[in-house]
C-alpha cells in the first residue's frame, strides 16, 4: 500500500487546480453517487434523446406537485469553487420550473433557490444556468445531494439537463487527496498523514496547512508540513505530511477530522475524514482457534481443494452452507466435509442456512422477513430442525477435526432483531417452538437450547458463533448515507439482542454484503471522506465486541476487485483490498478471522477474480500475519506514559554533515490548571557556546509519544565546535551538548 501511495502522489497533474468539478458528463462521475431517492419523478441518466454534448443526459420528468429528482454526492468537498453549472432542454415544452436545494446531511434542504431566477427553459434548445454556490450554501463546504424539486405545485412535462459541474475559484487552495496510514486506531496509536494541495497561485501561497482533530480532543491540532522531513515525500512537492500520535485520554467512538490549508490572503480549504478511536479490550479468542488473523474462504463442492492449491499453509478455515434436505446430500455430509478441512489443515466453519431454505416445503410463505417466523413457530418443521441439529453436531463429533464452527442462521437474527424492534420486544417475548420442557418456547429457549445441544453432543470441539447483521437495527450501515449517526447506540441494540438470545455463544460472525459493490452499486469509501466508509463499520464491529465481549469472524467478504470489468461473475468490489491494505485496522477492531466468499449467485468467487484475492492473501501471509496477542504493539508507541522529558544524546555524536535527535515527550500535569497535558507546543534551539541563539530547528504543536528528528548544520552554515540544544515541550525543558566536527 505504502509504494502504490507514493507513486501515486509523486504523479504531476498539470493544471489541476482550474479543473471544474464535474458531476454528470454522460454518467455521474463518481461510483458512489445515485439518484435513488428521487420521489415521484420519471428520470433516466442515460437519455439519448436529447444531449448538449457527449453521449447522453438526464431526463427528468414529475409526475406529481413538489416531486423531487435527487442526486447523491456522497459528501462532496466543494471548497476552492464558486458556482454550480449546469445546461437544461425544455424538449418539446418550455416554462418547467424547479427549486434548487443543497442538503448537508441527506435529509434537511435549509436554502431553496428559484430556477427562474437563473433563466428560463425553452423548448428544444439548451441554456446555460449557473448559479453561485453562495446563493444555495451557508458556508458549510459539504454536499449530501442536490435536489431539483417541482415548484409549481403539479405535474410537469418532461426535460433535460446535461454537463453538471462545479467551477473552480482562481487563486483558491484545494486538498485534492488525503492518505493516513490507519483510520481506526487505539489512544496512544501512532498515525502517518499526508494531504496532496494544490494553489492556482502556487506552493509559495499557501501560508499553513494543518489536521484539526479537536473532536478526538478538545484543542488538538497539528501542522502538517512540505519540507521533505516529516512524512511527507520530498520537499515543496505538494505533498504535506507529518506523524502524530493520539493522546491517551482521546475520547473513543466514531470522529470527523479535518485537513485545513490557508493561503496568504485567508482563503481556505477543508476535507472532512472519518476516524474511529477504538476501545481496548482483552477478551480473548476462544480456545483452539488461530491467536493471529487468520484466512479462509467458501466452498460449494463439501471440500477445500482450491485453499489447497492456492498456497495452502496461508488459509486456516473454510466454510461450507448446509440447507435444508442436507441430510440427504450422501452419507454423513457434516463429517466428510469435516474430515476434508481437517486433513488440508483448515478449521471447518458450518453456516447453517436451514429456516430460509425449508420454509416453503412447510406451508409458510410471504417474504424472508414473514417465512423465518412461520418456520421458527412451524411444530413439524422444528421437529425436524431440532433432530437434524443433533445430527449435525454428532457428526462434527465424529469427524477428526479438532475444532469446528457451527454458524448460526445469517439472515435470520438480522429479521428476528428486526421483528423485536417494530414490535417492541425482547426475545424472550418472541414465540419459537423449542420442543423440549426444560426451555421456554420463546427465541431465548430456542438459542439457548442450541448451545446446550452443541456442548453436549459436540464437547470441547464445537464453537457456536451468532450472527450479527447491519441492517438488524433497521438503519443499514451497509448503505445507510446520514452523515451523524450513533453508532455506539446501533451496536449496544444489536449487542443486547444477541446477549439476550444468550450470553453463552462463543463469537459472533459478521458480513459486509452478500454481493460485490459493482452488483448492487453500494460502494464504500476507502478514503473515508464521505458515507458509508469503512470507518464507520469498524467502530460499530469494535463497540459490538467490546459490549458483547465476544470476538468477531468477518464473514462471506465479496472478493470482487477495482479492476474486473463489472459483468456476470466478475463483479467490482473494494472490500478485500480495504481488508488487506489496512490489516492492523482490522485485528484492532475485534475480527479475528477474515472468510471470503460470494453470497448469491453470479458474484466473484476466487475462480473468477483473475488471482486477485489468492495474490493479496499470500502478500499478507508472507508479510506475516497479525498477532491477535501482541499486534497492538505493531504500529503502535509504546502504551507506557512518559512523565518526564527525555533528551537522549544525539548520534553519531561527533558529527560533521548529519545527526539524529531522539527524544520522549510525556503526558504531565500542568500544576496550574491540574490538568493533563498530552500534546503541547514543543520547540528545539540551538545556541553556540556564548549561549547566542543561532537557529530553531522545530517550532509545532506535538502529542506526548517517542520521536526521532534528522539534524542537518548545513541549515545554519554552522561552522565546527561545541552547541547547545535546548528541547522545550510545553513547560518542560532540556538541555543537550552536542560537536560538530567538519
């Protein structure tokens, strides 16, 4: 990821900072932008019939009063423009006419603007709108979406619009990429940050760029630098950079961080980043499973040969479905698949898939939501479920693997927690048909008596895993676009509900999505500027395993990638590459095991994918895999507090054209506030022997953590003899004797 990053921001874009910002030229320019929640609009963004330039453009038709045509931006950054653009057709009529509103979150529309105001549409001939953002925005720099909605009170007849765009402000600065080396993070984590600016005016122009992090804690923030010494590639190249780490009383949960430059004359850019401070915790992974982060894939043929033949010592799991009827696959099916993963090295994983797949054959019907509670209250069909359950776990018994995880029905907890929510229940409200008088016929009995069944008739051996479904709150953080969203409420319901089905399951399982983002068109943001983001769905994972103390599976992960061509079994995705870019990430949010599979038919599987996921997994096994025990040491500072300076002595010390200055700064209470100090103003001067000062060579705002700075004399043409350094960290000093010898 490192060397894919510095290659891309060493790339010269010429001109770039007076480029439009351009939203429709024949299709939405971004993947992640849609009109899906237009209301009572005929709307087409690929019409033919009429265009201003290029291939195609929008048709918009209302079918009723104050319908509305939306257009998702995903957070779109438009700071460093000035105006929206846009040309519109009346077609075969004239006179439409809408209001122009700007949404900051994707649900409130404050300002409302008059199309008439800008001109009016004529029949079969394209004009030009443009309309100051200042006319529609409150200086917030953020759009959700757009919406064009009737104004006339009635149905209108239909238009065009083509060519959307943003221009762009002469002399403003723009951000126009930003990379952090890890967007989910422990307090005391050590992150890299570097945001790519450009300036019409040039580099000399802009005045400061800095990183407001005030939401992780009030007041901190840091400057981010182009000198070519504090991460950031070469000097004056435009790319700004530097490493900080987060404070040890950072408030944990879900936060928004912000990249700002400045130019000389006050004008200024933003770009908003989604972050999340993650909750240690100490629970541990379950007896028998891998204690680093472990690899596994799907199969639908009862054995793992692919994980065999595709670097076999890298993959420790695979999984295998059983639906209904599965009994009468071929004798013993659970223990031949069993036995299969065991003699190639693997753990079993047994996703059972029953109440769905049985349903019908038992006279429910209606919809997954509706048929999984006829089936759970069906007498004749539990019966059978509760006696196939027994042999399931007598079979895994029997197998020779030491250890097997049987995966609790996926889609139907994500439904009975919706269920308790609409009908405002708990679980043990729920009616289930437990056939057996030591449990309630409620869905706690039902749970509970499968966990009591797996004990008794698969002892020591069989694990039981619960599944956890972000859509089960009702809001899906799968597609879910609000901006402000609590997370840590949506994982306390969702941790409540499975503890309540019962607190003695052993891990809870999880997917992202049953179908690649090229399918269904949900993409997340990699970056995390905008939602949904990967971000976000791993400070919900955190929060969901630290409250329910149980650790994670991350299950059925589409294994599309960016480069496949969007087609039948060759579906796009971003997932797989997010997992294995940020692996820390991952391990630190409470998954220990990554399973990757396609969940319907006609997505991407690993013998579709062009060798990607086989090609990524193997980078990361032999890279090493991540200690569940110890990885909070990687890639992070030491989690022992400093409380005093330390200024060690600089080596190579005599020194003629380079020296390197380590020092530790602590965390402190300032004795006139009785506050705790963790980041502060930290300067490092340097002064001859007549104690004159002849040169500074830090002046920024740092947290309390380890670092280590390269000296170069040549900076102040010091001539050799004897220096003094002094380090000064808010009201703490120190002072060092260093030789320059040329």
């Amino acid at each position: 990821m490192k060397k894919v990053f510095l290659i891309f921001f060493v790339i010269i874009t010429i001109q770039l900072h007076s480029q439009p910002l351009r939203i429709y030229t024949d299709s939405l320019m971004r993947r992640n932008w849609h009109a899906n929640h237009s209301w009572d609009t005929d709307f087409n963004l690929k019409n033919q019939s009429q265009k201003f330039s290029g291939l195609n453009s929008i048709s918009i038709k209302y079918k009723s009063g104050y319908a509305g045509f939306v257009l998702f931006l995903a957070n779109l950054n438009t700071s460093g423009y000035d105006t929206l653009v846009f040309w519109i057709n009346g077609g075969n009529s004239s006179g439409q006419s809408f209001w122009i509103k700007i949404s900051y979150d994707g649900k409130d529309y404050p300002e409302a603007k008059s199309s008439t105001d800008y001109g009016q549409v004529e029949s079969n001939k394209w004009k030009e709108f443009r309309i100051p953002l200042s006319h529609l925005m409150n200086g917030n720099f953020y759009i959700v979406s757009i919406l064009f909605q009737e104004s006339k009170g009635y149905a209108q007849p239909e238009f065009f619009i083509d060519d959307i765009y943003l221009t762009s402000i002469q002399g403003n600065p723009k951000i126009v990429d930003t990379y952090l080396s890890t967007y989910n993070f422990f307090p005391r984590d050590r992150i890299s940050i570097k945001a790519r600016v450009t300036d019409s005016d040039g580099l000399n122009d802009i005045k400061k760029v800095t990183l407001d992090c005030s939401e992780i804690l009030n007041g901190f923030e840091v400057q981010l630098f182009d000198d070519g010494n504090h991460n950031d590639n070469l000097s004056n190249d435009g790319i700004f950079g530097n490493e900080i780490i987060s404070p040890s009383n950072s408030t944990t949960g879900e936060k928004r961080i912000y990249v700002v430059v400045e130019d000389n004359s006050g004008k200024r850019a933003s770009q908003e980043i989604w972050v999340g401070v993650m909750q240690y915790d100490s629970i541990p992974v379950p007896k028998g499973l891998p204690k680093y982060l472990s690899t596994g894939t799907a199969t639908t043929s009862s054995n793992l040969s692919w994980q065999t033949n595709n670097g076999n010592e890298c993959w420790d799991m695979g999984y295998q479905y059983i639906t209904w009827g599965w009994w009468n696959w071929y004798s013993e099916f659970v223990k031949r698949f069993c036995d299969d993963a065991y003699r190639r090295g693997y753990i079993p994983v047994i996703p059972l898939y029953l109440f769905q797949t049985g349903a019908s054959d038992f006279g429910c019907s209606g919809n997954e939501y509706e048929k999984i509670y006829c089936a759970i209250n069906n007498s004749n069909l539990m019966t059978e479920f509760w006696n196939r359950f027994i042999q399931m776990c007598q079979e895994a018994k029997k197998s020779f693997a030491q250890k097997v995880i049987f995966h609790i029905e996926p889609d139907m907890l994500g439904y009975l927690q919706q269920r308790c929510i609409k009908e405002n229940k708990t679980p043990d409200q729920i009616p289930a048909y437990v056939n057996d008088s030591k449990y309630p016929n409620n869905l706690t009995g039902m749970h509970q008596r499968m966990i009591d069944l797996v004990r008794e008739y698969c002892p020591d051996k069989g694990l039981i895993a619960f599944h956890a479904s972000l859509w089960g709150n009702i809001i899906s953080l799968k597609d879910n676009e609000e901006k402000i969203l609590n997370i840590e409420n949506l994982a306390r319901n969702t941790a409540n509900f499975l503890l309540q089905l019962s607190p003695d399951f052993d891990l809870i399982f999880m997917d992202w999505s049953d179908r690649d983002a090229g399918f269904d068109g949900i993409w997340w943001d990699k970056k995390n500027t905008s939602v949904p983001n990967f971000a976000r769905v791993l400070m919900f994972t955190n929060y969901l395993s630290t409250f329910t103390k149980k650790k994670v599976v991350l299950w059925q992960i589409p294994i599309g990638n960016e480069s496949l061509p969007n087609i039948p079994n060759q579906y796009a995705d971003n997932r797989l590459d997010y997992i294995f870019d940020y692996p820390v990430d991952i391990a630190k949010s409470g998954i220990i095991a990554l399973l990757f599979g396609a969940g319907i038919p006609n997505m991407t599987t690993q013998f579709t994918d062009g060798g990607h996921l086989k090609s990524r997994a193997l980078e990361y096994c032999q890279n090493g895999k991540i200690s569940l025990i110890n990885f909070n040491d990687k890639d992070s500072s030491s989690k022992k507090t400093i409380r005093e300076v330390v200024f060690y002595q600089n080596y190579p010390n005599p020194f003629s054209s380079y020296t390197y200055l380590k020092f530790d700064l602590p965390e402190y209470i300032d004795n006139e506030s009785n506050q705790l100090i963790t980041f502060a103003p930290l300067s490092i001067k340097i002064y001859n022997i007549l104690g004159q000062l002849v040169g500074e060579i830090l002046n920024e705002i740092k947290p309390a953590g380890q670092y280590e700075i390269k000296f170069h004399p040549s900076k102040f043409n010091l001539a050799s003899g004897a220096y003094f350094i002094e380090l000064q960290y808010g009201k703490l000093k120190k002072i060092n004797k260093l030789i320059i010898s040329k």
